[in-house]
C-alpha cells in the first residue's frame, strides 16, 4: 500500500490558520471573530476526516469477457470498487493500468463520487484489440481532502490476463 505523504507545511498551514483564528477570536472578540473560529474549526475537521480515507478496506476488481476474443475486436472493461463501510468519501480517483499493447477509446483514469454508495463501478472500451496475450496488472485508487492538504493512494494488485487470436477467414 502506498500512501501519500501527509505534509508536515500542509498541515502546519492549517494548525496556523487555526491558532491564528483562536487567537483572533480570544483578543479581538465579537460575532465575527467567533464565526470565523468556528468555520475554520469545521473546515479543518472535514479536511481531517476526509483525508485521513480507509483506503486499507478498499478492494478492487476487473471484469474482461472470459470468452476468447479475436483481433479487431472491441474490449468492456469494467472495473469496480468495493467499499465495505460506510465513509464520508469525497472522491476517489481509479486509474486502471492497461496492458502496453490496448489503447483505451477514452481514458482508464475516472474521478467517481461515492458519498453513500458501498461500490463503485467504472468502465471504459478498447478499440481494435490487437492479437496476443495482455496482462492487467494493478488499480491504483486515491482520495483526498477538497483542497488537497492531504492526499493518500493505494495500488490494488487485480492481475489478469487477456488472449486475443488471430481473425479467422472461412475458406471456400
């Protein structure tokens, strides 16, 4: 699993930014003061709670036709996220690592929205499938906080492979 680094200046900017506005609030007073404390103190909590993701729970899997598949074919791949519990997710960007040889008709990387939803389902199309053997390696997932202080990743091993034959031509 790799995580994204939970920068120290990140999160000292929004230490500061509290002290800053409790200090504010202690010397200056008034509405105002107070109404500026108390939504920094949200922000930083939704920041907090939305960066630091399960992303340990996430589980990952891609679904390929398991019939074989001849050359110039078009490709479904689907890819869908389990979430086993229930977490305020903000976002959650998947990139699908497609085999070297397939060009995706769109892009292998989606940005879904998850907010009460246990699983998450993406899915893109190849185009013109050429002959040979793919192999799918890894999903990489990651989530963050809305004003990206803090970012965590993980890489999803899902390995699969793909056999793609040659047309066939009927003879006469």
């Amino acid at each position: 699993m790799t995580r994204g680094a939970l920068a120290p200046g990140r999160l000292g900017f929004l230490a500061l930014v509290l002290v800053a506005t409790a200090f504010f609030a202690w010397y200056q007073g008034g509405s105002l003061a107070y109404h500026l404390l108390a939504f920094s103190v949200v922000l930083s909590a939704v920041v907090l709670v939305t960066g630091f993701a399960p992303l340990t729970r996430v589980s990952a899997r891609r679904q390929i036709p398991s019939t074989p598949m001849t050359a110039g074919d078009t490709l479904m791949v689907t890819v869908t996220l389990d979430l086993p519990r229930w977490w305020p997710w903000l976002y959650l960007a998947v990139r699908d690592r497609a085999p070297s040889g397939l060009v995706a008709a769109g892009s292998t990387s989606f940005v879904a929205f998850p907010w009460f939803q246990h699983a998450v389902r993406v899915s893109y199309r190849v185009l013109n499938v050429p002959r040979g053997v793919h192999r799918f390696s890894d999903i990489e997932v990651a989530s963050g906080d809305l004003f990206g202080f803090i970012l965590r990743r993980r890489t999803l091993q899902c390995p699969q492979e793909l056999e793609v034959w040659p047309p066939t031509v009927p003879l006469s």
